[in-house]
C-alpha cells in the first residue's frame, strides 16, 4: 500500500511538472486533488480485499458436506449421522445470521431467512425417509437431491451473510 501511495505522489507531482502554463497555486491544488482521489481509490480498494478475505476465511472453516467422511460412506449410520451433524451445524449458522440481522431488515431479507429455515426443514425431512438402497444410488435420486440440497443449503447461507453486512450498513445510514 505505501508503494501504491508513492507512486501516487509521483504521478501527481508529474502532472504538476507539465501543467506549466497553470499557476503555482492551481498546480499545487489539482496535485492535491489527484493525491486524494488516488488515496480514496486505494482505500477503496483495500476494503473490497479485506472484506473478500474475511469471507473467504469464513468459507474455509466449514466443514462443507461434500468434503466429509459421511459424505462419501455407503453405511446409513455413518451417512446419516454425518447428515445430521451438518444440518445441525447449518441451523446454529442460520440462528447467527438471523441474530445479527438488524431488526428493520427489508421484507424480501426476512423471505430470505425464513426460505432458509424452510430449505433446512426440508433436507431434515428428506434424510429422515432416505433408504439404504437409496444410499447406494450416488449419481441421482433421493441421495444426490439431498446432497445437492445441502451445498445448495450452504451457498444460500454464505449468500445471506453477505446480505446481512449489506442490511446493516444500510440500517445504520437510515436515521
């Protein structure tokens, strides 16, 4: 960032340099204008790459369901038991973006939370009817609907952690 900031600079004081016919004043005031704009589009910039890496590690550090153990048995107790733990840790992920979701959210956000509610009621029932024969079938049928469902499921939830950010820098720019 200060090699950023550097040649900033430089580039200001090079548009000073042929701006002879200005006078000093002036040139010194465009300069200074040229090193603001820059210096906010960095930080501009910055930001965005912040915000990205902190999604990013947030991704990481779940256990996503189509890279565990359970995801890949054939026996329905370790299947099942795998399913149920995922589930389980994706309602506590939508409990906490329902928590922090400021109380004037906008209508279609609350259709978003309660779609996300009703999407992990959904995979819960179907995993309770989910056969061992139909556990052996990996490539369609019950199996793969579920398992889509859950990475389906997980995007939807990092999607409205990202809205929630939004919704609250919204909520806090409205008086």
């Amino acid at each position: 960032m200060k090699h950023i900031l550097i040649i900033t600079i430089l580039a200001a004081s090079a548009f000073v340099a042929q701006a002879d016919d200005k006078p000093l004043t002036e040139k010194a005031r465009d300069a200074a204008d040229t090193v603001v704009e820059k210096t906010k589009e960095v930080a501009r910039d910055t930001k965005d790459f912040v915000v990205d890496a902190t999604r990013d590690a947030r991704r990481t550090t779940r256990e996503y369901w189509n890279k565990t153990k359970a995801y890949v048995s054939d026996e329905m107790p370790v299947y099942h038991e795998g399913a149920s733990a995922t589930l389980a840790s994706l309602a506590k992920e939508i409990a906490e973006v329902k928590a922090q979701t400021p109380g004037a959210d906008p209508v279609y956000f609350r259709t978003r939370l309660q779609a996300l509610d009703e999407q992990h009621e959904y995979l819960t029932k179907r995993l309770a009817v989910l056969s061992p024969e139909q556990l052996k079938e990996r490539s369609s049928g019950p199996r793969y609907d579920f398992d889509q469902g859950v990475s389906d499921l997980e995007q939807a939830i990092d999607q409205a952690k990202d809205g929630v950010r939004i919704v609250s820098k919204n909520a806090q720019k409205q008086p």
